[in-house]
C-alpha cells in the first residue's frame, strides 16, 4: 500500500515539474544551511580550542580584573575596553605564583605597540613582553636563533625574537639573527625568529615582536605592572587547590579582604575550553533555530501548493473515489506527495551542504586556520527527520480537504 501511494505521489509530482523543482529546492536550501551552520560550528570549535593547544591543559592564567565585576561579565570586558587600567599585578605577584609548590614555572605579559625600523624601512608592530622561562610553560618553537636569557631579562637587555611575518616584511629573504632594529628609536638585537604560530582569538601571532617582559616594561613602556600572568601547575589533580591558593596569596599583597573586590582573576585552560565552546554551541544552536523558522515558512509553502493541488485534481479525487477509494486513501496520497517532496528536499539539502561545508573548509584552510571537515550525523538526522515532520505537518491540511471531497460533487466540478 505504502509503494503504491509513493509511486502515485512521484507520478502526480511529475506532472508538475517546474512546481516540484522549486518547492523542492526551497527545502533543500534550508536544509543545506543547517548542515553548513553544523559542520562550520564544528569546524569554529576545533579552530577556537586548537589556539589552546600553544598552552598545556596544566596552564593556569592570572589576569587583571575591574573589581566588584565578575571575571566572564560584560562589566568587566567593557570596562577594560574603554579604558579602565588595572596595575595593581606585578612582579611580587609573580614570585607569589612561583612559590606555590604545584607551579612548574610562572611569568608576566605585557603588551603594546610600537613603530619599528630596520634600515629606511617602518612598520608599527604588535610587541609582546613575555618572560625568557615562556618555554617552560607554553609551545614557543624558533626557525632560527635562540630565544632571549633570564640573565638578558633581568639586565634589561635590548633583545628581540621577531615574528615570521615580522622578518619577512624587514628582512626578506635575509637572515635577521643579529641584525638590529629599532623600537621608539631605542637599538634592539634580534636574537632569534619564532617558528609560524597562526593566528590566536584573531590576533596574527607571526606579527608581532616578542621582548623580555622587564625590558618591556622599563625600556618601552615605562611601567612596573603586568598585564597577565601565565604560569603551568606540575599536578593537573591539584589545580584547584593551587588555584584557591594563588588567590589568596595575590589577595595578601593587594590587601584584599573582600574576594568580591579582587582585581584579578585566576582561570585554567579547562575553563577557558569550556566557556568558548559553550558561546559557540550557542551561537550554532542560535543559527540553526532561526535556519528552521525559514523551513517551517517553506513549509507554508509546501501547504499553499498542495492546497493548489487539490484544487487542480478535484476531478481525479472524485474519480478515485468513485470506484471505492476511501477517505483515507485520498488523505495518505496527498501525505505521501507533501513527505516525499520534503525528503527528497532534506537529501538534495543534505548533499548541497556537504559541499558547501567542503567550500568553507577548504578557505579556511586557504587562509591557514587549523579548520576539520566534519559533518555531525545529528545534522543528518536533523535535517531527514524536521524536513519529514514538516511535510506531515503541512500536508494535513490539504489532505484532509482532498479527502472530504464529495465524489459526485468533484466529478461535477470538472
């Protein structure tokens, strides 16, 4: 019975190609969306946590904070945004964070801009004081040189490791290793290259000059504070604790009482991996929903034609009718028409998105994003299943009317 009406339900479509291509089509642009909206959302979270992976999961991260706002608070990412500068971090904070007995190693982080000259060339580059012991805490390969000293550090020697990016625009093809630049017009030795890193949370690593932090802040900035601090726990079971501990060390050198008052915030990798990967559930889950109200408009579509439908083959309903189809009869062909339209739509979609998520991954894989090409099977299923739900739920209406027809009635009609 079920053949039957199927293949009834592809001749009647046939019949009305052009009609059936469109609506077709209609479902099956919706049901590529999702699949793109899916594999992308996929292919965002890998892009966003593999900038993580430059960090050990043991990676503990203290940040300046405006106090009285929440560390993952819109207050607090607005304030420091518009100006709001915290310079209470410092290097006593630091040593506080090297003495906890679960810290490999710990450094500060200041950042800033600068114009820099090499020869009659000027660029304004991103510059990035870290501690000469960043090695111990983070992935920081070279494809020359070395790496800057903690006895340079201290000295607040001029030293600097470039970005790739950043040699290639200064020195082309030339080797920069012991060359020097200029940053504010102060003399600086290049050291070494940093290996290409890409970009992180849309910031081009590979153009940036990396400095020692306490050259950074004496020589160029002309500050005694940080602006983070990055340190590796040995023991990733006993984070909390260290954490808990940090807290309260860096509370007694800012005379804090008031843990709602800090001015700093103390983050791990575990939580940093789960905060980003909760916006970009969401911001997929938000895309798909408002990708699904477009289906559910085409499936008003999918109703309009097959009420369009009826009318143009009253004349046939009665004559089924006649030689003893029964109401339900009439109303499963008339299901079966409006399903098969949605499903066959939800395969076209299926394929369609499939090679748009193809085309999205191999640009970004163009532009050197660390993307995956991954369709979810949940998408999959998804898409067969609302793209059928909304057939049966569209094509009621219009088969319930084809099956009340009065046979005698619609075989006036014609």
């Amino acid at each position: 019975m079920i053949i039957s009406n199927l293949k009834l339900a592809i001749v009647s479509l046939k019949a009305q190609k052009t009609r059936t291509v469109l609506t077709t089509l209609g479902i099956a642009i919706g049901i590529a969306v999702v699949i793109t909206i899916m594999a992308a959302g996929r292919g965002l979270d890998k892009l966003v946590t593999g900038q993580l992976d430059v960090f050990s999961p043991n990676t503990i991260n203290i940040e300046t904070k405006v106090p009285s706002a929440k560390k993952t608070s819109s207050g607090n990412a607005f304030g420091q945004s518009t100006g709001i500068t915290i310079t209470s971090l410092n290097d006593k904070d630091i040593e506080s964070v090297k003495k906890n007995p679960n810290i490999v190693s710990a450094y500060g982080v200041v950042i800033g801009q600068a114009v820099v000259k090499y020869q009659g060339l000027t660029k304004t580059v991103l510059l990035w004081g870290e501690g000469a012991n960043l090695q111990d805490v983070e992935v920081f390969n070279l494809s020359s040189g070395r790496l800057y000293t903690v006895e340079e550090e201290n000295s607040l020697y001029q030293v600097a490791v470039l970005g790739s990016v950043v040699a290639d625009k200064l020195f082309g093809a030339d080797n920069p290793v012991d060359k020097s630049i200029y940053i504010k017009g102060k003399p600086f030795r290049v050291v070494g290259v940093a290996a290409k890193r890409g970009a992180m949370f849309g910031m081009d690593m590979d153009n940036v000059i990396y400095i020692p932090t306490k050259t950074m802040q004496k020589r160029i900035l002309g500050i005694d504070y940080v602006r983070q601090i990055i340190s590796k726990a040995k023991d990733k079971a006993q984070i909390k604790n260290t954490v808990l501990d940090i807290q309260e060390a860096i509370r007694q050198n800012h005379d804090i009482t008031d843990p709602n008052k800090d001015d700093f915030a103390v983050n791990t990798m575990e939580e940093a991996a789960g905060i980003l990967s909760n916006v970009i559930n969401g911001l997929t889950f938000l895309l798909v929903a408002l990708v699904c109200v477009s289906l559910l408009v085409g499936g008003v579509g999918i109703m309009n034609i097959m009420y369009v439908s009826v009318s143009e083959r009253t004349f046939e309903i009665g004559l089924r009718k006649a030689i003893g189809a029964k109401n339900q009869d009439i109303m499963v062909q008339f299901l079966m028409e409006a399903v098969t339209l949605t499903v066959v739509g939800g395969i076209v979609g299926i394929i369609l998105g499939s090679f748009l998520a193809l085309v999205v991954y191999w640009i970004a894989i163009y532009y050197q994003f660390s993307w995956i090409y991954s369709i979810p099977i949940s998408s999959i299923f998804l898409s067969l299943g609302f793209s059928a739900f909304v057939g049966l739920l569209f094509g009621i209406y219009p088969a319930k009317k084809a099956a009340a027809l009065d046979p005698i009635e619609a075989l006036r009609r014609e």
